[in-house]
C-alpha cells in the first residue's frame, strides 16, 4: 500500500493515521462553522483560507495538531464557533492554539484588538503557534494581492497594512529562541513572509516600513 504522506510503499505510522483522523475531524467543524461565510471582497468561500493555511502549516513541517488549529483559527473570533466546544472536541492544547490566535470580542476598537493579538503572540509558551501565525498572514498578503489584480481596488489604509509588519518583526524577534528543530522552519516562512510583505505593498503602493510605523503610531493614539 502507497503511504501518501511520504508517496513511499508501506504502512502509514498510527501517528500519521491518528494525525489525519484529527485533520480530517477539524476540516469538518471549520466546514460547517464556515458554512456560508464568504470572503468580502472576492466574495468567495471563506473555508478556502484556513484550509490553504493548514496546507502551509503542513508544507512547513509543522504537527498534525497545528494543521487541526490552522483549520479552525477563525471559528470563534470569524464566525462564533464555542471554545467550549473546541476544546471537549479537539483537546486542551489544540483549543490553546485557536485562543492564542483569536483576537479578542469585536467590541473593542481594531487597534486594541491588533495590540491584543500581538501581546497574545509574544507571550505565547507553545512556540510552534508561529507558524499558524505566519501561514496565516501569508495566505492574507496573498489575498490582498489577489483582491487588487482582480477587482482593482485600493488596498488597506497604511496603517491597517502595517499589522503585517509587525507581525512580521515580532517573528523575527521571536527567532532566535526558538529550539534547534523549529528554528529552521520558522526561519523559512519569515524569509517568504518578508518576501510577500515588500511584494504586496510594492503592488499596493504603500511604504512597507512607513506602514508600520503608521501602524504603531495608530497604536498609540487608541485608548
């Protein structure tokens, strides 16, 4: 029997047989989480997004459990998903995953909630969320991108923009603790999510460093 996972003959590993059950399980709560949620501009699925960032976090080398979490990044912050449920469903620590990632209630204004999401990122103890992280804003920077070639619109305000970079630096600041293993891999989603940075506000025409400084400054100015 072909193992897909390593497209060699042989028996799949009970870890990779357990992983998948558990991928498989959060692609369905995100699908019918999801179930008519549309992107705003393109207007097309949302489901698209979290399953190209679970693709990503899987491409990159991360666990089974974080492709699970990149599945169901936005269920509760997007589209109302229990945490509760989340957790009796998927466990504590994949349930810790999708909380570290979720920006707080709408209620707050959106530089609280971008200064909330970025707190919530630096003082995270499971280090591999960073690639949820960075997987996420690449398939985002992507989407912009897409959103401006097809309908032509303008792009996010500077300082909206902005958020990117700083998340951004705060990867990058992150790096050099991480352990010999995830290291690597972090390193090479934040060289292509600096690439995708300066290659979305080149198209956008926005200063990508001016962004973020628009971006901090707008911090400072909302209570």
């Amino acid at each position: 029997m072909r193992n897909p996972l390593t497209d060699e003959d042989g028996p799949m590993s009970d870890t990779d047989r357990r992983g998948q059950q558990l991928v498989q399980a959060a692609a369905e709560f995100a699908l019918g989480a999801h179930a008519g949620h549309l992107r705003k501009a393109l207007g097309t699925p949302y489901i698209g997004h979290p399953l190209a960032v679970a693709g990503a976090v899987l491409a990159h080398g991360g666990s089974w459990e974080l492709a699970a979490a990149a599945l169901l990044h936005d269920t509760v912050e997007d589209v109302g998903a229990d945490p509760a449920d989340i957790l009796a469903l998927f466990g504590t620590r994949i349930a810790s995953l999708v909380a570290t990632v979720t920006e707080p209630t709408r209620s707050t204004g959106w530089a609280g909630r971008k200064a909330a999401y970025l707190e919530q990122i630096a003082r995270a103890q499971d280090d591999e969320v960073l690639l949820l992280v960075g997987c996420d804003k690449l398939d985002n920077l992507r989407s912009l991108r897409m959103e401006h070639a097809i309908l032509t619109q303008q792009g996010p305000a500077p300082a909206k923009f902005g958020f990117y970079g700083a998340v951004l630096a705060l990867l990058k600041d992150r790096l050099p603790r991480l352990d010999a293993t995830l290291q690597p891999m972090v390193g090479a989603l934040i060289a292509q999510l600096d690439e995708s940075y300066c290659a979305c506000s080149n198209t956008l025409g926005i200063d990508a460093a001016a962004a973020v400084a628009a971006f901090r400054e707008h911090l400072s100015r909302e209570p």
